[in-house]
C-alpha cells in the first residue's frame, strides 16, 4: 500500500523533513535514556493512530531490548507494574501533551509536578521537544496514509547518520 504522498519525494517536502530529523536527533542526544524516548513516542504514536510510528517504535524498543512485556503494555501502562514513578511521569505528559483538544486543561499541574519531580531541566526540555516532535511527525504520517509494518528497527539512525 502506497501513501497518498512521499513528502520526501518532494524537494521542498525533504527540505523540511530534514529539519524535522535534526530536531529529532537534537533529542536522541538529550540526557533522555533512549528506551524512555521510544516509550513517550509508541504512546503518543498510539493514540494518535498513526501504524508507521507505532510499527517503528516498538520495533525499535524490541530491537533495543525491551522486554515485550512493556513494549505491549504501553497502551495500558497506568494499570501495569512494569513502568518506574519516573516513566508514568513522562508517559502522562505525553498522553496530555497529545489529547490537548480532549482535555480543557492541556497538561495538568499534577502531571507537570511529577516530570519536574523526575527530570532535570535539561530533560524536561527535551522531553517537551519530544512530544511536540511526534505528534507533528504523527499527523504528517497520518495524513500521507504511510502504513506501518514495513520498518526496519536502526532506520532513523542509519539517516541521522
């Protein structure tokens, strides 16, 4: 299945795409630890419907290691045992980062106090770049109809590089 349109096919749609892959790579060299960067990016990549995001996060995640038990349990990590207090912090921020319009409080003051409990400035930072970056990448994917099923964990390192 084709998408409906290769933004990378297009000059001015590389152009940007790869202002979009510096922003991303600025992050992977954050103090982030890179299994929490795949995690916030499965979930939000999860509720925002978006197969090639989802496909290549957990992917990524599998490749890296993670154990497929919280690789599976991500969409349902508050009722699980597999994530530390500092994980849940950034996994609510991502999921109120991203439900901005279901929600008439965007990201709540509980959820802000449990990040700023977690991470140091450096790493909130990148994790609020973080969020923003998937949720744009997400909408971008959705919109071209890229599926997902054909990524190959290292592909976004192998470009960055």
């Amino acid at each position: 299945m084709e998408p409906r349109f290769d933004l990378n096919a297009n000059e001015l749609g590389a152009k940007i795409g790869k202002r979009f892959a510096n922003t991303s790579l600025a992050i992977l060299q954050s103090p982030l630890p890179r299994p929490l960067i795949e995690l916030v990016e499965l979930r939000a990549s999860q509720i925002n419907g978006c197969g090639y995001c989802v496909d290549a996060h957990a992917k990524e995640l599998a490749a890296a290691g993670e154990p497929a038990v919280r690789v599976n349990l991500v969409a349902a990590w508050r009722e699980s045992t597999v994530f530390t207090e500092a994980e849940q912090a950034a996994l609510a921020l991502a999921e109120e980062g991203t439900r901005l319009a279901d929600a008439n409080h965007g990201v709540s003051e509980e959820t802000w106090a449990l990040v700023r409990k977690h991470y140091d400035d450096d790493q909130i930072a990148a994790l609020v770049y973080l969020v923003a970056m998937i949720n744009a990448v997400n909408r971008l994917l959705v919109i071209t109809k890229t599926k997902g099923g054909s990524y190959q964990a290292g592909t976004f390192d192998n470009v960055a590089n």
